[in-house]
C-alpha cells in the first residue's frame, strides 16, 4: 500500500457498478483493488476506468483532488480473490442480484475478512440477512446500495443485518462520506429499503391517476420534472412541509386535515403494474423515446446528472 | 394596449402570487393589468415588482427577450375592476384560498367576462365547481394552478370544471406555453389535483418510515436530495422506469412482482400528520432550520431553483 493513500478497498465484480465505486474510491484517494475472476476482463475494466477518468477530467467533473492520471494509478486489477482482500479496509461487493450468487460469493470472501473490514454489498433489495448467515464474520456484513450513476448520485442507504455490529456500521459512514458519498443508515432490513419504498410510492399514485384517465403520460411526467422534482434536487419532503409554513408543526395545523382528504380518496396501490396499462403508456412515451433510443437517452439523464451535481457543488463552496 | 404586445392579461389579487404571475406575462410580452381594491397596494405593488426585474436582470435570470425596463412598462396597476378586465384576453385571479372568497370575485367578475376570455384561479386545492356555479359565464372558467416560486418553477396545472368549455381549456395552454410555464391538464377536478396527490403519496410513505424508526429525519430528506430528487429534476416517474430497464413493458416485466412485494409491507396512509411526531422530527429539524430561520431557508431554496431554472435553460438551448 502507497503512504499516500488512505488506505485500501476491494471491489468484488467489475461490471459498471463496480468501475463507479472504483472510480470513486480513487477518487477520495484510496488504493483500489478491482476483481474480476476472468483475467480478461479485469484490464478490459481497467481500460475502460481509464478512459472515463480521463473523460471526466477533460469535461471538468471528475472527482477529488488527484489527476485522472494519478486516479488512474490508484486501481489494481485482481483475479485472485485473497490477494485482493489482503489489507483491505473496506470490501464493495457488486456481483449480480441473485441470493444464491451472494450467497457463494460472501461464503468464498469469509475466510479472508478481518475484525476490522466491512463487507458491503451493492444490493438494491437483497438485505444480508437473505445470504449472509452461514458467515464467521456476519457481523461485518451489510447493505451499501448506491444510486446509478453513483460517480453523479450520492446517495448511499447503509441497511443492516440483524446481526450486523455498529462498529461496521459507522465504519462505513465514515469510509462513504470521505470520499463523497452521502450516506444515510437504516436502523433494520425492510423491503425496498427507503428509496424504492419512496419511489414506488411515487410510481404507484402516478399509475392509479394515468388509468384513471386523469392526466397522458408526458404530463404525469411534466408535474415532477416542471412541478416537484426541482424542489427534490435540494430540499427533501420533510424539509419542504417546514418550508411551506412556519415550520413542519405549523404545517400540520395548517394542512394535515386537508391532505388527510385528499388521500382519502386515493386508490389502493395497484396490484402489479399491469402489461395492458404499460403499453398503453408505452404507445405515448415511445413516440418520444422509442426504446430503441431507450440506451442514448439514458445517456442525455446522466449528463443532466453530472451537469446537476456540478452547480450543487459550485452552490456549496459558495456558502463555505 | 400597444401595438407590440401580445394583449392583454389581467391579474386579480396583488400578493406574491399575483406579482410574480405580472412579471412572468410581462416577460412573455403581454400587457398586464394588476388589480388590488387598495390603490396604495397598488403603487407599492408596481414598486415592488419594479425592483424585481431589475434585481433578476443584475442576476441574469430575467426572462424573455424584453429589458427589465421594457418589462416593467408592460405592467400598469388598477383599482378598478371594469378597466382592469377591459380588453383582456385572460385573466389570473390570485385572492387568498377561502371557497366564500372566490365566490364573491367571480360573482363580481362575471359581469365583465366576454366570449373569448378566460377566467383562470391560481387555487391550490379548490376547483371552480365550488364557487363559480351561479356565474353565467361559468364555462370559461378554470383552475389555472402555480407551484411556488412560479418564475423558476413552470409548472401549471389546468383544472376544468364540470361546466369549462374546450375552447378556455385550450386557449389558457396556449397562453401559459407562450409566456413559458409548463402547462398540464387534468381530465376532471379532483381533490389535490395532480401535485398535491403525489406530495402526498410522498409524504405519507416518509412519515410512516419516520414513526417506525427506521431512519432519521434528516437521512430521510437525504433519500431525496441526494438520490431520487435529481433524477427528478430532469425525468418523471414514468419515464425513469421507462430508462430503467428496456423500456417500461421491460420494467414492468422485470420489477412489478418485486414493487408489489414491497407496497405489500406499506403501511396505510397515516391518519392526519399527527402534532406529536410533528414535533419529533422538528426537534431534529429545528436543529439545522429554526423555525426563525425558515423565511431566509427559502430566500436559499428559491437562489437553488433560479439556478437550476438556468441550467435547465442552458442545457435545452445546447440540444436545439
């Protein structure tokens, strides 16, 4: 390990989600170890990280202090699973969502984690208590589920095992938060964690008014992106109900009793988001973005996201 | 009226609102007529809005072509309900949200509403069937609904009545798309309109999760601002599961099952934002927002949505 570093952390599986945290990592400048059991594979990835960090250097949002070059140094590839666990602090494993997939990996990683690693994973609803029981080192597992593109999205959601130590748990808040990241802790396992909870929340009253016929598809949108979401990219909904009177109880007074009505006449979620009403949604937002296009557009939102986290940035050293 | 603008709009109601709906018309080149019972509202009203062009102008985030000074000639001030409505082609009332209130307006307007005006409230939750009901012209009114601030924030939402001819449906659109709001439109009133019902949805999930203890207020807004907010500042619910997967028959393919797993787990709707966690969550809120300092949180917020009004900007006009 380098003097400079502050460390080192092992990412276990190379596909986009691991090159992001890589890129992250090198970022806050830890030393990176990348694994990827297909030796091929791993400077096909080492490539590509290269590339992308020099791209963002050269388009003025790459991260951290370092050159891209420099960056560049910090990430090791790794066939070889105990050497590139060996001195690590922290482990992001990233391999594909199926339980019994995280199961063999987390069963194959024990035998090399220490009292003071953390083993996370990059789950989006797989908790560790689903495939990590049968560990020595249980206590060091948890749940680190990024956002995609995580190198743009901060947030983090730390979810906890039943049996995971706090020591881990703060561990991992500190090791997110100094490279950037912005992590939030869940006190237990819950489906959905929070953010898909929130957003199929979202999803669910959006679908229950489209087939209501209350408003197209390109309008439902329109409320978010023209309407709330511009608040969302800075204030969140609790802030924004403190915001909206003197203060959150205030709020409540004022306007508990008229939203109460309101979702007094809300439909129960759906029961599925349904084939039929998904073409027919489809038939509209396809004139627009054919799923042909589907791969480019995703390009054009991950630009907005950079260009997004780049004025939050600028906005928060304007303050400092 | 001129000769150069586009005609003439008339504002009833001169608070915040109602200036901020003067600037936005003026902006888009329409004569504007404000309205206030009290001629020195009036005067203090056309000041006010002066210094405010003026100031958005300094900042660059003045809108539409015409200079501030040009902009302000556009806006004349009246105490005269007839001479205020002479001529118009629209007219945005903005009176405090009271259904005995609006009534005795329209009442009082009706008898200078022509064929082809249009007669919008800027109401948040109260739709014309309950207070324009004995007016003759009822079928050109309308809910015509602004989320706050409206210069930086476009969208609008059109509510029809029960009685709204097509025509005023149309013709209001027209009009906001031409001053550069983002108008939506709903099939039919309901409770909340379009907004308020996923703020709700929202809201009602946060405050669930907030009562369980499964995260802390603030880690809760940071769900938001630091995951699904930015997002949402460029692409609507929809559409994100439409990029999510291979389109949104893909996502629903691949995901419904799993999101209705997780909307199984959901709590029902809270009963009312109840006072005691109110409460709770300002006791960890105020820490960060004294309910002192909330008038000059949301001269912050409202400095956050201008810049995010002027990034949206400049990223359309690179594209076109």
């Amino acid at each position: 390990m380098s003097q400079s570093s502050k460390g080192k952390v092992a990412i276990v599986g190379s596909g986009l989600i691991g090159q992001f945290w890589a890129m992250i990592f090198a970022g806050g400048e830890y030393e990176v170890t990348i694994y990827d059991i297909v030796p091929e594979q791993v400077s096909k990835v080492l490539n590509n990280v290269q590339a992308n960090l020099s791209k963002y250097e050269r388009e003025g949002c790459l991260r951290g202090k370092l050159s891209a070059a420099n960056q560049t140094q910090l990430i090791r590839g790794s066939s070889d699973i105990e050497s590139c666990l060996k001195d690590a602090i922290y482990v992001q494993e990233c391999v594909p969502e199926s339980v019994d997939l995280k199961r063999k990996v987390f069963d194959q990683l024990d035998a090399f984690i220490t009292e003071d690693m953390v083993l996370a994973t990059s789950s989006s609803c797989l908790g560790v208590s689903l495939f990590a029981g049968n560990m020595k080192n249980k206590h060091r597992t948890l749940v680190a589920h990024p956002v995609n593109p995580p190198y743009f999205v901060p947030l983090v959601e730390i979810v906890p095992g039943p049996w995971t130590s706090k020591d881990a748990v703060e561990k991992t808040q500190k090791i997110l938060e100094s490279v950037g990241q912005s992590p939030v802790t869940l006190s237990k396992e819950v489906p959905g964690f929070a953010l898909n909870r929130i957003q199929y929340s979202i999803i669910n009253e959006c679908w229950n008014m489209y087939k209501d016929g209350l408003l197209s598809a390109a309008d439902i949108d329109k409320v978010m992106v023209d309407g709330l979401g511009p608040r969302y990219a800075f204030i969140g909904p609790l802030e924004t109900m403190h915001l909206n009177a003197d203060g959150i109880v205030d709020y409540c007074e004022r306007y508990a009793q008229g939203a109460f009505n309101v979702c007094q006449t809300m439909n129960p979620p759906p029961i599925l988001y349904d084939a039929d009403t998904a073409k027919d949604i489809l038939s509209e937002i396809g004139k627009s973005i054919p799923v042909s296009e589907v791969p480019s557009r995703r390009v054009w939102r991950d630009n907005r996201l950079a260009a997004l986290s780049a004025l939050k940035t600028k906005l928060k050293e304007k303050i400092e």
